[in-house]
C-alpha cells in the first residue's frame, strides 16, 4: 500500500468512527484526526506530482 493510498484509509477510518461515536468531544477529535489524515496524503500527492514534473523536464 503506497503512503498516499494509507493516509487515505486512515481519514476513512477516523470518519467511519466518527459517525459511530456519541461522544462530541471524541467525534470532533476523529474529525479532525481525519482532516490531517487527508492532508498528509494531499501532501505526499503533491510531492509526488512535482518530482514527476521535475523528471521529466530532465528527460
């Protein structure tokens, strides 16, 4: 599983839970847990499209 594809199922999860839970003050932390999960695989997305894009103005 690439990381960009794990940090994906984490956001899931964390929002799969979140819909379970009762307690607000959990869901919101599951929430948030989910956001940053989904930023870090946008991050490593962007990376990835740069090195890309640097590659292959080099070839």
């Amino acid at each position: 599983m690439s990381d960009t594809a794990h940090y994906r199922f984490q956001s899931d999860q964390a929002k799969r839970l979140a819909r379970q839970v009762t307690d607000a003050t959990v869901r919101e932390k599951l929430l948030e847990m989910a956001e940053e999960y989904g930023r870090y695989a946008d991050l490593i997305e962007a990376r990835t499209a740069e090195r890309m894009s640097a590659e292959a103005l080099t070839h």
